[in-house]
C-alpha cells in the first residue's frame, strides 16, 4: 500500500497493531487460543469481540506472526517427532516471516479492511464485496507451498451485506489450513450466522497498569494514565487520540465550566463554543459532544450508585458530582438529560446545524436541568 493512502486499521499517529510488539491485559484470551492450538483443535473462524482500540487487531497480527511462523506438526505416524506446546505468541521479530509481515509481503497473510477509494480521495465507508472476492485469488496463489493461511478482517462490523454474505460462504466452506480473524467493535451487528460459525474470544478493557505500559509502548508518556483510562473507558485506541488532540485539557475545561451549576460562566460557554466552530475544527466539535456526553454519563453513575469515581479524570469532578446529583432521584434526571442531548447532537449534526449553536445549546440545557 502507497505511503500516502491511508490505512482503515491505522490510528494517525500510532504504531499499526502489526508493528505492536506486545499486547498488554489480554491474558486471557492468549491462554485460550494456545490452548486450542496445543490441543490441536484449531477452530477455522476467530471472532475477536469487545471494545474498539482494547487490542483485538494487535492480538490478531501476533497471531497471524505465530500460525505463520509455526512448522505445522508432523502427523506421519507412531515415530513422529511430539509436538512442541507453545507457550507464548511472541515470535522472534528478526524471523522472516515478522519481517515479511512489516514489509507487506507475506503470501499467507491476506488483511481485508475497508478500500481507498480513488475517485473521493477517500476510504470508504464500508468493506465492500469485491475485498472478499480477493480472497480466491490469495486462496490459489498461497496454496501452492502447502502451509498455513491467515486471513485478518478488520472491522467485520463494517463489512455491507454481500460482503457478509461471501465471507459467510468461506466460513461454511473453509479451505484447508486457513484461519480467518474476524474484528469486531459490535458483533450484535454480524450476521447471526457468520458469529455461529466462529469461536469467541472476548476482549476486555484495560486497567490502569496495562494501561500505562499500553501508552509507553505506543511512545505516550504521560503521569495522566489513569485519567485517560477513565476517559477512554480502558481503550488504548482512544487513549492515544486524547492525548494527542488534549482531550484531558478539554474535559478538565468543561468540569470547571460546570463546576457552579447552575451558575454558569457564558463568556466561558462562548469561548468553548468557538472552539467547535474554527475552520478545520470538526475534530475539536465532535471531541466537545462527545466529553459533554461522558461527563453526563459519570455524573448520573455516581449519582446512581453513591460512589465517587474511583480516578478523578479532571480536578474536583467528585465534589461537581456529588453535588448536581445528589441522589439517585437526580441521577436519573440527568440519565434522561444524557440521552436527549445525545438524540440531539446526533440530530443537529446530520442537518449540519453551526457547531457553535449546537455546543451552546447542549450546554444551556445542562444548565437549565441544574436549575430545576
């Protein structure tokens, strides 16, 4: 792939999960798969579920690496070799199929993610039918050297319904010593049919420890780890683009924004409001909405269950908490709240309401809902 076309699987400005070394709090789902593979029952379908940017696709690449990498075991009879029981996923990066694979020139490694497209200049938005229908040339051409194949889809989520409906067929039919890695963010959106014929491995978020050793890999170094760990909800993925779009700064600003509802600041509330509406700061609005929402979810959990945060993401935002909702009466209100102004963010957003607008009106109603 050209250097200038990007990447569907790619976070801008972190290392792709194929060039992640090691993956951090998914211990679990490493023992089972060796599990399965030492005990020679090898499913052909993996579904990788949970949240996104948790480690599925890291965990996916070292797979690939370690099927690839891994002599198949020799079934010749009574005075066959026994076969090794692996013990990790981790293969030597100096091994010619890790380098095969940081090149892009592995032949049993097929990736099959959402295409460029030409004309727009643009990924797009769905992985399309003619991505699956590659896969029969790889088929014939890999085939020839006997060994294993490894084929990643990253995100199955995004795949359109023919596309499902060809990789379904696979599924149903795989070819011999192939194994498919099926991402998924949202599996309740697959075909019923497509999560029946793979095995699950569930993905967790990460902790504040896995955390930290997650950024520090990625070269994010930062004392903030447990903060955007809350923020993130244990994402690395989106960890990574609050730290480099000041995602911290921004949510810390609006809990002070907040902080004397329902007394509110409007030069503040103005000011924040611009913010979203520069030119080239779509980014910067979509961010301002969606910390808006993560605030109002916090606030009515700890609300809800008498329970501060156990990590404060932003100065004072257990005191803030405590005292707009007090009670689990008030934290259902603002429950309620958090789901109008999502409906109506994701409204204004689909007519193309101002930024500006829209920011400030979200958060004249928060004020209006501390008032009452």
């Amino acid at each position: 792939m050209s250097a200038d076309i990007p990447e569907a699987d790619r976070i801008e400005g972190a290392p792709h999960p194929k060039e992640t070394a090691t993956l951090f709090g998914q211990d679990a789902a490493q023992h089972m798969f060796l599990e399965a593979f030492n005990a020679d029952r090898l499913h052909h379908g993996w579904l990788l579920t949970g949240p996104r940017g948790v480690g599925k696709a890291t965990f996916a690449w070292q797979v690939a690496r370690f099927l690839l990498a891994t002599p198949k075991a020799d079934k010749g009879g009574m005075f066959a070799d026994a076969p090794q029981v692996a013990q990790s996923l981790k293969v030597d990066p100096e091994h010619p199929v890790s380098r095969r694979i940081l090149a892009g020139s592995e032949p049993g490694l097929f990736a099959v993610r959402r295409p460029y497209d030409e004309k727009t200049k643009k990924l797009k938005s769905q992985i399309t039918v003619d991505e699956i229908r590659k896969l029969k040339a790889f088929f014939t051409l890999s085939s020839a050297d006997g060994g294993r194949r490894v084929v990643i889809v990253d995100a199955a989520d995004e795949m359109n319904v023919s596309a499902a409906n060809a990789l379904l067929k696979l599924l149903e039919e795989p070819p011999a010593d192939t194994t498919l890695l099926l991402i998924s963010h949202q599996p309740s959106r697959l075909l019923p049919t497509i999560r029946s014929r793979c095995r699950e491995l569930r993905f967790s978020a990460l902790n504040y420890d896995a955390m930290g050793l997650a950024l520090a890999q990625a070269d994010v170094h930062t004392d903030e780890s447990a903060a955007m760990s809350e923020l993130s909800g244990g994402s690395v993925g989106d960890a990574i683009l609050l730290s480099q779009s000041g995602g911290l700064s921004v949510y810390a600003e609006l809990v002070s924004l907040f902080a004397e509802l329902p007394q509110l600041n409007r030069q503040r509330a103005l000011r924040l409001a611009d913010s979203a509406a520069q030119r080239g700061s779509s980014d910067k609005f979509e961010q301002i909405l969606n910390l808006i929402d993560l605030f109002l979810v916090r606030m009515a959990r700890a609300g809800a269950t008498g329970q501060p945060p156990k990590i404060e993401a932003a100065p004072n935002e257990a005191r803030i908490f405590k005292q707009l909702a007090p009670t689990m009466h008030k934290a259902r209100a603002w429950a309620d709240v958090a789901e109008q102004i999502t409906s109506r963010s994701r409204h204004g957003k689909s007519v193309n309401l101002d930024p500006a607008a829209l920011v400030l009106d979200t958060v004249w109603k928060i004020q209006q809902t501390a008032a009452q």
